[in-house]
C-alpha cells in the first residue's frame, strides 16, 4: 500500500486498502472456485488496465500534438517521434534474401554475418537496396518528457 501511495498519492489508498480487504478474505481456506473467480477478477481488470493505458496514450499524445504541457519544473510533456523497425521476414528467408544479395559469395557472406548483419544498421549500411525488404519501418507520434524549450531572448 505504501507503494500506491508513493507512486499515486493518496486518493489511492482507498483503492489499495480494498483491494488488500478482498484479498484477506479469501485466506488460505477459501474454496478454490473463489480463488479460480478471483483470478479471472485480476486478469480482467489488467486487461481493462492495458487498455485505459493505451486509449490514453493515444489521447494523450493527440493532446500534445496541438502544444506542449510545461511541468513547471524545468520539464514538459510534448509528443516525441518514435521510429520503430521489424523484421518483414524469417531469419531464413533474410538469409537467402542475404545470399542472393551478395552473389552467392559465401566469403563475403560470412564476413557479413560475423560483423552483426542482423543489425538492421548493418543492412542499412552496407546493402540499403536489402534493407526495404527486410525491414519495415514506422514512425509514430508518443508522449515524452524532457528539458523545457529554451525561451528566444534579445541579446542587446
């Protein structure tokens, strides 16, 4: 409980204390079927809680896309670029993607693979014309916090 109110504050103690209540009732001579509900109750309520994180991280960032929100404290929340990269193929198929890529040169193939070409980086920089089909990349908008913008000031 000391947890919830650190990170929370205290309009969480309630919450915590029931949740610690509805959990002392069950006790260790309580019917398994009430531990089974109680479980499904929990897994539930992370489902819920994974969802309200994702509809307001959504929210959020829609939010900080029209401006910043200063924190007062040096720091503000503004929507920052995330660019994410995933792999379009199987390490399989990349191989031979790889392979065919290069020529069949087998030497040049194991010098590739010995300096980390599953690094998209690598692919990236030293064969791009591989580097679309096999990856994707994405970039997307997501709530950060950081330094507050510097103010613009006369000098003189």
């Amino acid at each position: 409980m000391n947890r919830a109110l650190e990170t929370f504050g205290s309009k969480t103690v309630a919450a915590a204390q029931l949740a610690r209540q509805l959990v002392a009732q069950l006790g260790p001579e309580a019917a398994d079927e009430k531990w089974l509900v109680a479980e499904s109750q929990v897994r539930e309520v992370k489902a819920f809680a994974a969802e309200l994180a994702v509809a307001f991280g959504e929210a959020f960032t829609d939010r900080l896309k029209a401006g910043d929100i200063d924190l007062g404290d040096g720091r503000r929340f503004y929507a920052g670029k995330v660019t994410k990269t995933a792999a379009r193929l199987t390490p399989g198929e990349a191989f031979e993607a790889l392979l065919e890529a290069l020529g069949g040169d087998v030497d040049t193939l194991k010098d590739f693979l010995s300096s980390g070409w599953c690094k998209y980086g690598e692919v990236k920089g030293r064969l791009p014309e591989l580097f679309d089909q096999l990856y994707e990349v994405t970039e997307t908008l997501d709530a950060k916090t950081g330094a507050t913008k510097r103010q613009a000031r006369l000098t003189r």
